[in-house]
C-alpha cells in the first residue's frame, strides 16, 4: 500500500505572510537597501552594493543614515551556514578585485581528488566526472566564510542586524517595500511572555531576498508575484565534522551503496568527504528528498556510510566535534521562476535555486547572483530612478541570462531527474546529458514535487548501525552538537498534519535528522492513520519537511543551531 505525502498537505496561504506597512512613520525603521539573510548572497550583495555607494556618495545619501541592512534569523552570521563546504572562488574573485587567496579563510586548495564507487566491503575508484572536477578550488566551512564575509561587509558600513526573522513581505500598491520581522517572546501557546518584543516595519527602497533552501519570502513572494513555473525539489545534506587523527590529503566523494540501486527506490545522491587542513575532516551524505522508502533516513545513512572500511579508515581514532543538516534546492534550470525580480524586490542564491546538483556547487553561484542584485539595485535607487519602476530590475535578469550561472545550470538541468530510472540507466542519462552539452534529451524531462512521490513501509532501518558515542551517533546527541537554542516553550513554527498514513509519519519520523517527529501510541499496520508528536524545540531549520508534505516558517529570531564549522 502506498501514499503520497502531499495527501496531508497542512493548511498554508502564502497571503498570511504578505502585509501592507502598518506602523506609524516614528515607528517604522527606514533603511536605504534591505537584504534579508546573511549567506554567501545576502553578504556578497551587501558587499557589492557597500563599493558601489562608496564610489557614488551622490546615491548613498540618497539612502539615508542605513544605506544597507542584512537581516539575519540566526543568533550571529554563521550560526545557520551549512555547506561541504569546496568553493569555485571565481565569484569570490570578481567581488574582491585583486584579493589573494591566502587572504580568505580557505583550509586550502584541492590538490588530489578521487571519486569512489562503493559497495558493501569494497570502494573502485572510477574516473570523475567532468562536472565533480575541483582542481583550483578551495575547502571552506561556509560558517567562518560567512562570518569572514560579515567582516567585510561591516568594514564597509553595512548594518548586519542578526537574531531577527523576516517574516511578512510588506506590498504596498503592488510592489514589494520591505519587509516585517518576526514578534520575539512569544509563549508556546502564541501570547505574550514578559520579555515579548514585537516584530517591526522594515521599509526599503529595494529588497534582496537571499534566505537560502526553502527561502520563506522568496516563496510567498513568488506567489504573491505569480513567478514560480514548476514545482522546486530537494535534498537533504546531513553532515558531521571530524577531529582526525591523520591527515587526509584528498577530497573524495562516494557513489553507490549504502544507496539502493532499483528504480523502485528513487535513492539519489552520495557522500563528500573533505580535508579541513591538516586536523579535521568533514563528511556528509546529500540524499534526494524524492525517495520511496519511508524508513530512509539521511542522518542515519550517514551513519551506515561509515561501516565501510574505507570510511572507517579515515575516521578511526578521531573525534567528531560538529554536526548539523540542510537541504539543497534540485530542480535548477527547469524548477527556475518565470522572472528573478519583481517591483522592489529580486531573489538570489538558493532561494532562487542556483545549485548545480551533479557538481555540488551553489556558493560560487550564490555569490555571483548576490552581486549582480545588488548592481540591479544600485542602478535603481540611484536619483530619479525607483526599484518599482516597470522594468527597474529587469537588469538583473538580464545579467544573470548572460552570466555562468545561466550557461552551468542549462547545460546539466536533466542530469538530476535522469536518475529517476533508477542508478544505471539514470548515470546512462545523464551521461548522455552532459556529453551533449545539454542538447540530449531533445525533450527536457519532467520533475514533480518530492511530496508526490508514493511512499511504501520498508524495512532500510534495519542495517543502520546503533549509536555507540563513537562513531556512530543518534539523533539526539546530533541536535545537541549543533548548540540548538530553540525554546522549549517557543511557539510552534511547523505545520504538519497530525494525523497522518502511518507511512507518511514514518517517513517524517525517519527523516528529519533532529528527531522533532514521533508517533504516538503503538504503531499500526501501514495503511492506518496514527497520531503524530512534534517536538519543534528539537528543529534545526533544515528545511527538509517543507519538501515532504509539511511547511517550515521563521521561528524566532536566534533560535535554531549555532554553527561554528559547518
Ligand atoms: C550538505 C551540503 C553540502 C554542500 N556542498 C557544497 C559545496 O561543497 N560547494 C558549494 O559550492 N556548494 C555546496 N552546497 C550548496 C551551498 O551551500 C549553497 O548553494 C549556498 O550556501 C547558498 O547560499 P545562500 O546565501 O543562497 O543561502 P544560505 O547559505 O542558506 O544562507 C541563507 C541565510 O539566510 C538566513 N535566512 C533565511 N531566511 C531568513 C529570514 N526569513 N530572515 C532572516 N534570515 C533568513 C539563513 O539563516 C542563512 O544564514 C552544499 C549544501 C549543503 C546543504
Ligand atoms: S522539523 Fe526541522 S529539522 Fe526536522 S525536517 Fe523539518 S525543518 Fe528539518
């Protein structure tokens, strides 16, 4: 027997997060640029924008006292960056003219790269891929090249206000003029509590959304806009951070097990294990959100993943110090919106979904698509211009058409839904795809949402290994690594459907790698309705249960992970 998720779909109406201005002109803030989240987009926009007006002051006082603000949700920049993390530096290059690579926080070039076939005892080392060639490229944590970002844009003179949601889309007269942040000290039932703060008007003469995965206003926006063509996919990254007793001098990614192979599955992804200079390691496994099988469960497989010799190998006698989890937008080329800007307003980065999946690369992208929105915006706020002209912002995507972010994402587009049919003949697809240099399938092949793929019971959980403290680890003790801070009386910032097919709430119990789900009560037959628990206070923002029939909103600003190394 077997059900789709998006059966259960919670109540959501993108309009609950659209608002006209409300507060009175004392108490509204007033800033010139408003850029909301604080990753590689966010930043590098902010950067970009920050030279510009230097170079211009005629504009910058045009923009008032707060020229530029970047809103961030999480307690400080950094805290909810996750990534492999290797870096293509050449966006990196056109916003730092002249910079020197020594000057970024890179753990250091890649020099040797092997890609690995593994089955259950052995590991083939197969030609790499074109697009998973990495030479010249750096390994990062996204979390220090966030907070180095951060850096330079406050050098700059932009105001980085952390702890703080963006919550509701201000639209006044059909164009986008800020933005609302989210009500802090709320109690679990939603009333005040004695240090409640309510959430302000944010207004901007131009808005850059870059939230990342599963971007909040990126997404009401689009609708609000009617933007979005076809449905986004994801998958789920779950990673970990080792201190290592030898070095590694490689980055290594991993095919094959402990995925199944059959089209029945639909298991798409595979591991990354990179150097952090010469003491640490970081590993992770990236897993399609759209898998069959509810006792699948990414943090788990990472587990599992390190049963193998080979990655027990370069493990053994370390320690982990750092763990957390996000999702990768998929859809790319053929998931993209029908425009990347709207009156007063533009997306960027991953909430726009410029991730190249076979290549696992979006901060290059993220970084160039930042620049660019904030060049558009520069260009719009300048005197006698407004961003809600007609037309203002159409630069942008007018940049973006001539960019490699364009040229990149066309070429693999039908790489990822290649693997819908199954390991072989998907790598024969996709094969086919790049040799082709994206001509081959002469018809682009058709994506659906991950909540429309049919679940069935399995029994995968079975060879997940149990936690020993060691080297392998529950959920639980993950969250805890992550330094989550999330209230437990804050209110409920997940929307699911209790009650649910048991395969449903067995998928959202296997999958989300905090262990916010349980089903209540003895578990029925497949088929029965049971009663889900959800434990938000356990959420580390993954976005994963967005993806899968449920509905992620801005918590609280400051709560969630507090990521150092990720
Ligand atoms: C496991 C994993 C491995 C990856 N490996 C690589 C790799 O090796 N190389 C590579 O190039 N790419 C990799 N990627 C992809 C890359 O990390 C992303 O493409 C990149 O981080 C996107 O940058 P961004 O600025 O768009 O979003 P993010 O990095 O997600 O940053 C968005 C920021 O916005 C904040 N925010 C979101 N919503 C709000 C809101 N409403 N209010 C206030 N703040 C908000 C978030 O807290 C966050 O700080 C990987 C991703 C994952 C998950
Ligand atoms: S509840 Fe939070 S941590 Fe769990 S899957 Fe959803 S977003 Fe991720």
């Amino acid at each position: 027997m077997s059900v789709r998720p998006s059966t259960f779909l919670p109540p959501f109406d993108a309009a609950e997060f659209v608002a006209e201005p409300s507060a009175p002109p004392g108490e509204r803030i007033d800033v010139g640029t408003l850029v909301v989240g604080a990753g590689p987009a966010g930043l590098a926009a902010a950067i970009r924008l920050a030279q510009l007006l230097e170079a211009n002051p005629g504009v910058k006082e045009r923009l008032g006292d707060v020229p530029i603000a970047v809103l961030e949700k999480g307690k400080s920049v950094g805290s909810h960056l996750l990534s492999g993390a290797v870096v293509n530096p050449r966006a990196l290059w056109r916003l730092f003219p002249g910079m020197h690579t020594e000057d970024i926080p890179f753990y250091g070039p890649v020099e040797r790269e092997g890609v690995y076939f593994l089955t259950p005892n052995h590991a083939v080392r197969i030609p790499a891929p074109p697009t998973m060639w990495n030479h010249g490229n750096h390994v990062a944590s996204l979390s220090r090249l966030g907070r180095w970002l951060a850096e330079k844009a406050e050098e700059l003179g932009v105001t980085i206000v952390t702890e703080t949601a963006a919550q509701k889309l201000l639209v006044n007269g059909g164009r986008v003029v800020g933005v609302r942040t989210g009500d802090r000290g709320r109690g679990r039932d939603g009333g005040p509590l004695a240090r409640f703060e309510p959430g302000s008007d944010m207004l901007a003469r131009a808005t850059i959304l870059a939230e990342g995965t599963q971007g909040h206003l990126a997404g009401v926006a689009m609708e609000r806009f009617g933007l979005a063509r076809g449905p986004q996919t994801y998958a789920l990254g779950v990673k970990e951070v080792w201190e290592v007793a030898r070095p590694l001098h490689r980055v290594i990614h991993t095919m094959g097990w402990p995925l199944a192979g059959g089209r029945k599955y639909r298991e798409f992804g595979g591991s990354f294990i990179y150097p952090m200079g010469e003491g640490m390691v970081s590993i992770g496994f990236v897993a399609g959100l759209d898998y069959t099988d509810a006792s699948f469960s990414v943090h788990d497989v990472l587990q599992e993943l390190k049963l193998h010799p080979f990655v027990e190998g370069i493990l053994k006698g370390g320690k982990r110090i750092a763990w957390g989890a996000k999702t990768i937008p998929e859809g790319g080329f053929l998931s993209f919106p029908e425009r990347f800007h709207m009156p007063g307003a533009m997306i960027a980065g991953d909430s726009a979904g410029f991730v190249n999946v076979p290549a696992l690369k979006g901060i290059h992208y993220a970084i160039l698509s930042g620049t660019l929105a904030a060049e558009a915006a520069f260009e719009a706020v300048r005197p006698g211009r407004t961003a809600w002209e007609p037309g203002a912002l159409a630069s942008y995507d007018r940049a973006l058409r001539q960019s490699y972010i364009w040229k990149d994402l066309k070429r693999v587009r039908n790489m990822r839904p290649a693997f819908r049919y199954g390991f072989v003949r998907g790598a024969l697809l996709a094969g086919a795809a790049l040799n082709s240099l994206g001509k081959f399938p002469p018809k682009d092949l058709s994506i659906e949402r991950d909540s429309d793929a049919e679940l069935f019971l399995g029994n995968r959980d079975r060879a997940y290994p149990n936690a020993d403290g060691q080297l392998f680890f529950d959920k639980l003790s993950s969250v805890y690594l992550s330094g989550n801070q999330t209230r437990d009386d804050a209110p409920n910032h997940i929307r699911v459907e209790t009650k649910v097919r048991r395969e449903v709430a067995e998928a959202w119990v296997r999958m989300c790698p905090a262990h916010v789900y349980e089903i209540k009560g003895d578990a029925s037959p497949a088929g029965n309705v049971v009663e889900v628990e959800v434990t938000p206070s356990n959420c580390v923002q993954c976005g994963a249960i967005t993806a899968k029939g449920g509905r992620l909103t801005p918590p609280e600003g400051g709560d969630g992970p507090q990521y150092t190394l990720t």
